[in-house]
C-alpha cells in the first residue's frame, strides 16, 4: 500500500469519527494559529532581513556616554564628531549622517500645505544602503554643497498619493517650506528609512519618511562638537567586524578627548541596523513567543491525550489489521500516517487563524510597532508552520505506536474483548500530561497577572500635568533653507506668539501654550547647566538637564503646578529679563528646595548663541514624566520662545468642555497668521497618555489572552482525562457501589485523583514561574517579580477552574448504576 493510500484511509478514518477529528483539528489549529501568528510578528521585526544590499553590513553609529553611576547611553553624533569618523575610518567603506526635518508640501494651487516627513541626508546615505531610486536618480556629494541647488528625492508612496504617479516628476518643480525644489527621483516602493519606531523617539523621526533632502556641513558645522542632533549609519568594508569598528572609533574618540576634555567618558557605539530596529520591543517580543509556545504545548498535549484514548479504543481494529498480515512496521506507518494528515488539517486551520491573528495583533500597536512594513506571512513562517506540522505528527504518530500493546493484540482477537483497558504506564503518562498542562498555564497566568498590575500601577503614575479637557496639536512653520535661529529668532517667535494669543482669545478656551516637546511623546532636548557663583566643573560632569521651549500660557494649558516664584508672562519677550523656569528635582539637587531656587542665576550651554547671558531662575514648577510613566524624575528646565524660538512647537489647548472643540480655532489662527505653516498629529491629552501605553497595552493584552486560551486548554484537558479514566473505570466503580461504597465516597475518589494531578501541576508551575521571571523583569513597574499575592491569586484562579473540570467527571461517576455496569462486563 502506498503513502497515498495510507493517507487516503486516514482521511476515511477520520470522517468516520468527525467528534474526534473536529476536536483535535479545533485544538490543534488554535495553538498553530496563535503560534503563527506570534512568530509573524518577532519574524517581521527580529529576524528577517532588512530591505536593503547585504543588510548585515549596516549598522548605526552612536556616541555611548558612560556616567558616573556607570550606566551607559547611546547618544547623537554632532557634526564635527561625524565629519571625523567619516575621514578617519578605516572599517567603514561608507558612512552617512541624517538628522529629521518636516516640510511643508504646498498644494498645486499653493493654497494650502501639507505637512510631510522629510530628512537631511548624506547623499552616501543610498550607497550605504544600497537603494537605488525607481526613476530618476539621488542627489549628488556635488549638489550638497553651501549654495547649491534646492532638490529633492520622494518615495514612491508620496509620488502616488500627491502627484497621482505622473511619470515625468523628475526634474520638476515642488514647493517645500514656501521654497522651489527640483524632485531628481522617486524611490522604490516600500523604501521609507528612516523609520521612526526603528530609532530612538528623542530624535523625532516621523513613522515613514517622504522626502531626503541634501544635509549639508559648512565650515563652521565641521567644527561643532557640542550640538549632538544627527544620526549616523555605516557599511562595514568586507573584512570589518562590528567589535573592530567600535574598536576603532572609541579609540579615535579617546584620542581626540585627551586634548580637550581629558574627564569626560565617551565612546562609539556601532549596533547593527537589525540590532537596532528591533532593541526597542525585543525583550516583549520573545516573552510573547514564550507565552505562545505555552499554549502550543498545551495544545499538544491535549491532543496528545486524545490519540492515546483513541489507540486504546482501536486494539481489536489493529489487531484485526496484525491478523491479515500487517507487521508491526506497517501498522506502525499507516499511524504516523493518519497524525500527519491530522497534524496538517490542524495546521492549515492554524494559518488561516494567524493571518486574522496577526492583523488583530498590529492593530493594537498603531503605528509604534518598529518594521511594521516588514511583517507579513513569508517563506520563514510557512517553513516554520511546516516544521510544527512534520514534529507534531510525527511525535504523535511514534506515541501512537509506542502506545498499542503489541503482545495482547492476538489475544484480544482470540477472546473477542474489546474493552477499553488502560496500562499503568499509559494513565501515569496522561496524568503527568495534565499536569504539565496546569503548569504551563499557571505560568502564563502568573506572567499576564504581573503586566496587567504594571499596567494598572503606570495609569495611577501622576504625569505631573492635566489630561481633561486638554487639545494637542503640531505647528510648524516653513523652513527649508539652513537651520538659523539667529537669523530667523525674531520671526519664529512673532508669528508662534501671535498664534497662541489667538487660540487662547477663541471661546471656550481656558489656556493656551505651546512647548518644544509634549510631555509623553517619547522625545525630549538636554542640555548642560552651569550654576552662577560655583566653580565650573570639568567638562561633561556638570548639572544636566532635558531643556523645553515654551510659548504662551503653557504651564496652565497643559495643568503643570507652579510650586514657587511665577511662569512666563509677557514681561519675558525679547527684550526683557532672561529667564528660565525649573522644575522640582533641579532645584531639590542644585539648591534644596523650590523656595531656594528662585531668583537663583544659571548659565546654559544649550542655546542656539555662543556663551549666552545668564538667565535667572524665576519660577519652580512641579517634575513632568517626558518620555514615559516609568521613567525616573530627572532635572527638567523651560525657556520662552521670545528668548529662544523654535520653529516648530506642539499647542496645548485647555477648554471647557469637548477639547476637540478647539481644533477649528487652532487651524484658523495658523492659516491667517501664516499661511504656510502646517498642522498636525492633532489629539487630546488622554490620547496622548493611551498612546505612550500603547506597547505595555499590547503586550498585556496578548498575553492575558494567551492565558485564558491556556487556562481553558488546560482545564478541557484535565476534564477529558479524568472522563477517560471514569469511562475506563466504570466497572471498578459499580463493583465498589455494589460492595457498598457510597456515592459521596466515588465522588471524593475522583476529586482526589484530579486534585492530586492538579496539586503537580501547580506545584511545578510556581517552580517554572519563578526560574523565567528575571526575563520578565524589565517589562514591569511597582510590582515584584515574586510578589505572594499574584502567584496566590494565580494559583487560586487555576485550582478553581481545575475543580470545575474535575467536579462534572466524578459527579458522572457518582451516577454509575452497578448493575448496568457489571452486567456490561
């Protein structure tokens, strides 16, 4: 008989039991399925390769700042840092440094502007890719010069979506920021780096980027070691490893510091560009896989238990096939047969479940999900999904066959007893399965258990400021040529101010303000502080704090206390005192109190002019969390944009009643103060809290909901076992109810039995749970990783649901009539 036949009668075989076959499939299906889709996912974002020429080669540049508590973080590279690696490496055959820039795309009438990602690019930033453009061609070294020409290079989704996909766009001519640009190509499709969710957020990268521009150094620029604001990526030569390179540059880092700052402790960092994208969720990611491979096993084990009661009601059937000649290897094939066309039903299920799954998964990560581009069922997935599929049956096919009991197969034939009976081996074997079933489950639950208590301790994290009734929305005004706030100070500053005093008039409206970084939105500025009347400390070593320009009536706008002195008024312009505001934990370390830090001089070194003024400390607000409700109060400070302007701000709206009711106001004081001036990301204050728990949500909400599928898994589980060993066992159980045992007694016999599997269970459930819980660790805030209560109140819930499945079996029990069932014998 050949494959195809045994498969065939497989299929026969399990049409004519649909009850068994729907079960093992259902099961089967949603553990392949929940899998799949998981592995999609860390597929997508971890392990496959990135969209660019020999992605292995390319990795990001960062300048590793060790402190003095000897952590480590990975910086920006400024301009002169950049000009100097790229000159001197010799592990690197192409470097590039980009820096985010927003542009406004005027429509076709120029009536009207879009706000679009861009960035300032090295022109080697393609060649370090290895991306050539679709149509035209990139911008040259020879056009990124001071003076030269204005162009620029779209992708393709831009080049469809506003200029309809006309295939003579190059060469023309585009509005940018109220300037003339010539469009020299259109990239490939999907080609968007970079893409901000791969990148740290203090850098502002939009999601997808729409428009490379030249990044151009003047003299000046080559010489600036202070201004840390680009990103830097590199091609590795082919004989270079990434420990060599960061070799290298630190060593090129030490060199250069020992003549200027002998005391500062700075480094290069390289990690690779898929290192890179996927640093930010990695750990999350594999938790999740864990917790899904989990269920997987679960699932297995379930349908485990099912072949096992199904071989054993199938010896006179087998025995049957011995009589006519079937050796043990032949009936040995037909069962590995028949679990390899079950194990591929239930996978092929399981596919169809992933790709729902896998939709439902990145929806609840909107946007932040780092490559979400490249996830997608691919060849890597499908194998994977085939490896699951070869293992599963083939396993349950040698278990199958492990499990007939090959020497009373003749004897079966011969007495014509086709009981169900069980061995010693195989009843231990099923139980030790629940109990491995209870186990992992627990282990699940006590991992869901912990993320949800994080996720409820960081909602109860004070923000330091008010989320009701509070609009946010980004303002930008055109700029296209060079970054000169200098220059252009005087008129950012106007036209920000004039629009903010037009909202805060519209009705309404309570307050507004606008600042440099919203509070929450993963980006932040830092800078040094040099506290007037001190000696100034060696370089690097100084107070340091994360830095806000403020417009408006910003600290009432967005609810953040004044604890001592004032906020900004109008007396804080151009030409009056310089100013600044801190908030509590600068003024608790540099001066002890609120109180004692007003009207307190400090020097800054991050304005945008060389050895500025000092500013006077006029008021002491209350500490924001700027990047995440998790992170640690650091020193925070605040300047007006009279005194130092940005260009760009986002405006915090505080109304009375629906904040959405401010958008109308807000568009119309943008356009009639500057036409070109563009808005975005318009939301509320408790969005933008929601938003920056999106990542905590997401993993909370997948694995508590791989947790229920567990527990329920478990427990229909441990429910079919103990009806198997009630069904087996129906005759014992009559003689014991003849000979007088009550039913109460038969009761107490089978809870017993099932608690006492379900005790295993739990017991080397919290003993799993507690060896895995230092790779939880970093994923959770104000609760401990051994905490009592949740490993109680976990192991409590999985005993409740056991006793439910362990409660119908031995009320069945209780029923057995003893005569009908010593009369069956």
């Amino acid at each position: 008989m050949s494959v195809t036949q045994d498969a065939s009668y497989a299929v026969r075989s399990l049409k004519r039991n649909p009850a068994f076959a729907a079960a093992a499939i259902a099961t089967l299906g949603l553990g392949v399925g929940a899998t799949l889709a998981v592995f999609t996912v860390v597929n997508g974002v971890l392990l496959r390769p990135l969209p660019y020429k020999d992605p292995s080669r390319i990795a990001m540049i960062w300048i590793s700042n060790t402190s003095a508590q000897g952590g480590t973080s990975d910086l920006p590279l400024s301009s002169g840092f950049f000009a100097d690696i790229e000159r001197e490496s010799k592990q690197f055959e192409a470097m590039a440094a980009f820096r985010f820039w927003p542009y406004a795309l005027a429509s076709a009438g120029g009536t009207d502007s879009e706000r679009v990602a861009g960035a300032r690019v090295s022109p080697a930033l393609f060649d370090v890719l290895g991306v050539r453009p679709m149509m035209g061609q990139v911008f040259t070294e020879a056009q990124a010069v001071p003076g030269g020409p204005n162009v620029a290079t779209i992708s393709y989704e831009l080049w469809r979506r506003r200029f309809g996909g006309e295939p003579s766009i190059v060469g023309k001519q585009v509005e940018l920021s109220g300037q003339s640009f010539t469009i020299t190509g259109v990239m490939p499709p999907g080609f968007a780096f970079p893409r901000g969710a791969e990148l740290p957020p203090a850098l502002q990268f939009a999601l997808r980027t729409d428009v490379w521009t030249p990044l151009i150094f003047d003299s000046e620029d080559l010489r600036n070691y202070s201004t840390q604001n680009l990103s830097a990526v590199g091609r590795l030569a082919p004989s270079a490893s990434r420990p060599a390179a960061e070799a290298e540059l630190s060593s090129m880092m030490r060199a250069f510091l020992a003549q200027v700052a002998p005391n500062l402790k700075l480094g290069y960092h390289v990690v690779s560009l898929v290192d890179q994208a996927g640093r930010p969720v990695k750990r999350g990611l594999l938790i999740l896989l864990g917790a899904v491979v989990c269920v997987l096993l679960i699932a297995g084990a379930n349908v485990f238990s099912l072949l096992l009661a199904r071989v054993t009601n199938r010896q006179r059937e087998l025995a049957v096939r011995a009589a006519l000649g079937a050796g043990p290897g032949r009936i040995a094939r037909q069962l590995v047969t028949e679990n390899l066309v079950l194990a591929v039903a239930g996978t092929a299920v399981g596919v169809l479940i992933s790709v729902w799954a896998t939709k439902v998964m990145l929806a609840l990560v909107p946007g932040s999900m780092p490559r979400a581009d490249d996830i997608r069922l691919d060849g890597r997935v499908l194998a994977f999904g085939a490896f699951v599929t070869l293992l599963g049956g083939v396993a349950f096919g040698i278990a199958a066959t492990v499990s007939v009991r090959w020497p009373r197969l003749a004897r079966t034939l011969q007495t014509g007893d086709a009981r169900s009976t069980d061995t010693v081996s195989h009843r231990y074997g099923r139980r030790l399965l629940v109990a491995s079933e209870v186990a992992l489950s627990l282990m699940v639950l006590i991992a869901a258990i912990l993320l949800s208590r994080t996720f409820v301790e960081l909602q109860r994290v004070r923000p330091g400021f008010d989320t009701e009734s509070v609009l946010t929305a980004g303002v930008g005004l055109p700029l296209a040529g060079p970054f000169n706030p200098i220059g252009e100070d005087p008129k950012w500053a106007m036209k920000l101010n004039a629009i903010v005093a037009q909202v805060g008039s519209a009705p309404n409206v309570i307050a507004a303000g606008a600042v440099s970084s919203l509070p929450l939105d993963g980006s932040f500025e830092a800078g040094g502080i040099r506290i007037v009347g001190r000696p100034d400390p060696p370089p690097g070593e100084g107070p340091h704090a994360q830095y806000n320009v403020v417009a408006g009536n910003y600290f009432a706008a967005a609810g953040i206390a004044v604890l001592a002195g004032r906020a900004f008024d109008t007396s804080d312009d151009e030409a009056g005192r310089r100013g600044i505001i801190v908030n509590q934990t600068f003024a608790r370390e540099q001066f002890g109190s609120a109180a004692a830090a007003v009207a307190q001089e400090v020097r800054t070194t991050f304005e945008f002019t060389r050895n500025p003024p000092p500013r006077t400390i006029v008021g002491v607000v209350d500490d924001v969390k700027q990047t995440a409700l998790d992170e640690e109060t650091v020193a925070q400070v605040y300047v007006p944009e009279s005194q130092m302007a940005y260009p760009g701000l986002t405006f915090v709206v505080r109304t009375h009643g629906d904040a959405r009711g401010a958008v109308s106001a807000i568009k119309q004081a943008v356009h009639s103060v500057d036409p070109g001036a563009t808005l975005n990301d318009i939301r509320t204050m408790e969005d933008v809290v929601a938003q920056s728990l999106a990542r905590q949500r997401f993993t909370m909400t997948l694995i508590g909901s791989f947790a229920a599928l567990a527990l329920v898994l478990a427990s229909v589980g441990l429910y079919g076992v103990l009806a198997l060993i009630v069904g087996q066992r129906r005759r014992e159980i009559g003689v014991r109810l003849a000979l007088g045992a009550t039913r109460a007694h038969v009761v107490r016999m089978i809870l017993g039995e099932g608690a006492r599997v379900v005790a295993l269970g739990l017991i080397a459930g919290i003993g799993g749970a507690l060896a895995v819980m230092r790779v939880l660790g970093a994923l959770l805030y104000g609760v401990s990783t051994t905490d009592p209560l949740t490993f109680a109140g976990a192991s409590a819930l999985v005993a409740a649901v056991a006793l439910v499945a362990i409660y119908v079996p031995a009320m069945r029990a209780a029923r057995v009539d003893p005569k009908s069932a010593l009369a069956a014998d």
